[in-house]
C-alpha cells in the first residue's frame, strides 16, 4: 500500500483530536507461548492501519495543536546482535518509505522516556505543543486483553511529568475510521477473496468420499500460498456431516463418509487483509433431495440477504430479514411449526464487517454506507440428521447497492455438480 494513504490516515484521525492533545499507539509485542517459545508476532490492527509498519514495540505518537499535527515513530535500534539471532531491523529511512513519516522524526525507543518528558513541550527544535499538554489519547479498546501496548513504568513518568494531563480514549475515532474502506483496501480485499477462491476450488478438485478433513485444511493453505497469499485469516474451519453444527470447529482430524456433507469456512489474508468465506458441498459430488431441499432454502437466503444490501440500512435489517426467511424456509420443509423455533437451528447473527480482522472493528448502531465491507452468512445445523450448511460471501456496499465480491466462488447446485462431474 502506498505510504500516502497512511499519511492521510493519520492526518484524519489528527484531526479529530482535541487541540493541544498527543496520541500514543503501541505496535504490541508477541504473546508467550511455552517455554522459550513465543507466538509468532501479530500486527496490532489499528497500528498497522496508521503506518503500514508490521515490526513489535515501535510506538507512534501524533501531537496536534492549533497550529500543526505532527507524527513521531519510535523504533528498535539495528544492531549486531539482533540481525543475527531476529534479522535485520528496519532502518530510518525504511521506516520512513513504508509510512511516510518524516525521517527526522523517527528516533530509537531508547529516546522515548526523554522525549515524552521535555521535548513534547515547547521545544525550539521540533516545536510540538505551545503549553503542557492537556489531552493524552490512549487506545483503550479490551485493555486487559490486548498487547502490552505502553509499560506501566513509562506510564508513570507521563503522569508524573504531566499531572494536569486528561486521559481519553481514541478507540472510536479509529474503528470508526477503519468501518468505511478506502479503494486501496477494498483493493486486498479482492486480492484476499481471489486466494481464497483458488483454495476452495482446489479443495474441490481433491474431494472425495473418506478424506480426513485435515487434507482439505492443508489442501486450502497451500493452495492460497501458492496463490500468494500470506496465510489464513483464521483457523480454518473443515467439517464433516455433524461436525458442521458446532460453529467454531477447528479440529479438523475426522473421515469424512459418503453421502455426507462438508462445510468449509476459510479464509486467505492478503497485505493483513482478510478474507471469510464458507461453501458446503456433499462430499461425493452429489446432492440427495433433501440436501438439496436443505442448501437451497439456506441459498435462497443468502442470496436474497445480499440483494437487500445498499447504503442506508442497518445490519439489524439484514438480521431480522435472514431469520425469518429461514423460518419461512424451515416450516415448507417440515422441521419446525412456529417461526420462533428457528432458532433451533440457527443461532448466529447474518453479517459481520470484515477488513485487517476477521470479525472486523466499528459500530452497528450506523446505517451501511458506500466502502463498508461486510459478510452474508446464513446456515441452517440439524444435529439429529449430522447436516450444518452455510453458505458465506463478502460484499461491499457501493454507491448504488452492493458488489459481491465473492460470486466467482461457485456455490449454485449444479455449479457444483457439473464441478465435480467435470473431474470424473
Ligand atoms: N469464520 C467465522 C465467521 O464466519 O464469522
Ligand atoms: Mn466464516
Ligand atoms: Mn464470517
């Protein structure tokens, strides 16, 4: 991405900032593990939105009075040592090409203490503030569960230089920036749902009868790193006949029979942006009637959801619409008397917004508006018949309505049957 847009992203978010205030971010640190092992680092989200940088403990910090807004970078310093047991850190000048951020004011992490406690003033050299500063932006989303963003000990020498100094919370100013894409980001979208089309047709390619699940899991994230893709964007999701009504089933390590369906969710990250999509399919390449009579009320409802979507409604809409089509759709076909029991066999929420995560940032509470990205996801789980469909695509909202960004993804009945035939 291209370190304009970053420029202008903090420039945004200083803007909304009260006068005479300094902002400070934290890239986050890796998360121990066991041992000496450490989980892989993950890029704190709203970091990375402001400078495009994926490296732990920097810390950004963007101070704004009347007369300027200002962005200061602190980073690890390069050494010896830490190429050759980490890999080489970035530089200055690499910093300052990824984000835009002015080499001279990207300094060492070592420096931190001392700028934070003098030179945030009055200072003849980097003229920040005018007067002590009156607001300290901090970002307070799920405090306890994030990163370790700042230490405690720094912390206190902030206070302790600055008594008088209000604490505020930039959580929602960012979420609500990052809830409404830029082109640049619906672009690794697209790019993100491309690698994840490639590893769901390649799964289907690899289908049939008494595959463990785990090779379609290894079938996929080859396959979407073969396509250039980083990663998943989460724990793959390979579900076999009943396994497929518990939502969030990651063990991925049973047979799956004949005659039986296969729900995927999966997705492929690209540039830190996700993708989530889910297809199911029966794992022989056919669908017995009441499959079919099943995946097509579950389809018709994804479909029809998707046409509802357009600026100016709300996601409660796309909800209360899905719900009760199921419920319609469920009662034709015998499973259920009264429309409340639908929630015997559906019980999740139909959309969710998505971007740098997953289950992507920002308010429900706003109407859909032209850049917001978010899924359509409805299924329908009959434990007793061992059969969870759902059936996920990722749509952003235009000017005039929608674009499915996902429809090359092929999902319709005989798409898939003639798929499967094609191979034999
Ligand atoms: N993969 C989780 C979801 O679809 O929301
Ligand atoms: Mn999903
Ligand atoms: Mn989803």
């Amino acid at each position: 991405m291209n370190k304009n847009e970053f420029i202008k992203r903090r420039k945004t978010l200083c803007e909304k900032l009260d006068d005479q205030s300094f902002a400070l971010l934290a890239a986050g640190q890796s998360k121990h593990k066991s041992l000496d092992q450490m989980y892989k680092y993950f890029p704190e989200r709203s970091f990375y939105y402001l400078t495009g940088l994926k490296r732990e403990n920097f810390i950004l910090i963007l101070a704004k009075n009347k007369k300027v807004n200002l962005d200061f970078i602190f980073i690890e310093e390069p050494s010896d040592f830490a190429t050759k047991w980490l890999g080489r850190r970035m530089t200055k000048e690499e910093v300052s090409e990824v984000s835009g951020i002015d080499e001279q004011r990207i300094f060492y992490l070592h420096e931190f203490d001392d700028f934070i406690g003098k030179k945030l003033l009055l200072d003849s050299r980097h003229l920040i503030l005018e007067h002590v500063p009156e607001n300290i932006y901090l970002d307070m989303y799920r405090a306890g569960n994030m990163q370790k963003p700042i230490s405690f000990l720094t912390f206190k020498k902030i206070i302790n230089n600055y008594p008088e100094l209000r604490i505020k919370n930039i959580n929602e100013m960012i979420f609500d920036m990052r809830r409404v894409k830029s082109e640049e980001e619906v672009k690794e979208i697209r790019t993100a749902v491309e690698h994840t089309k490639h590893g769901i047709h390649s799964i289907f390619d690899y289908a049939k009868p008494g595959i463990n699940e785990r090779e379609f899991e290894a079938t996929f994230e080859y396959n979407i790193k073969l396509s250039g893709s980083t990663g998943n964007s989460f724990d793959t999701i390979v579900a076999g006949g009943k396994n497929a009504t518990v939502l969030h089933y990651v063990e991925n390590d049973q047979k799956i029979q004949d005659n039986t369906m296969v729900l995927l969710d999966l997705g492929a990250f690209h540039n830190e942006y996700a993708a989530d999509i889910s297809r199911t399919f029966p794992i022989n390449g056919r669908f017995t009637e009441k499959q079919a009579n099943l995946y097509n009320l579950v389809l018709d409802v994804n479909k029809k959801t998707i046409k509802k979507i357009k600026p100016g409604i709300y996601v409660r809409e796309l909800n209360e619409f899905a719900k009760d089509a199921l419920a319609d759709g469920m009662m034709k076909l015998g499973y259920i008397k009264e429309k409340s029991e639908i929630l015997k066999y559906y019980y999740h929420n139909v959309s969710h917004y998505m971007g740098l995560d997953v289950h992507d940032v920002g308010t429900y509470t706003k109407k859909l508006e032209p850049g917001v990205v978010l899924t359509v996801e409805p299924g329908i789980y009959i434990e007793e018949e061992k059969i969870g469909i759902r059936i996920e695509d990722d749509i952003l909202v235009t000017k005039d309505g929608y674009e499915n960004l996902s429809k090359d993804i092929i999902k319709d009945i005989k798409d898939i049957e003639g798929y499967f035939n094609k191979k034999e």
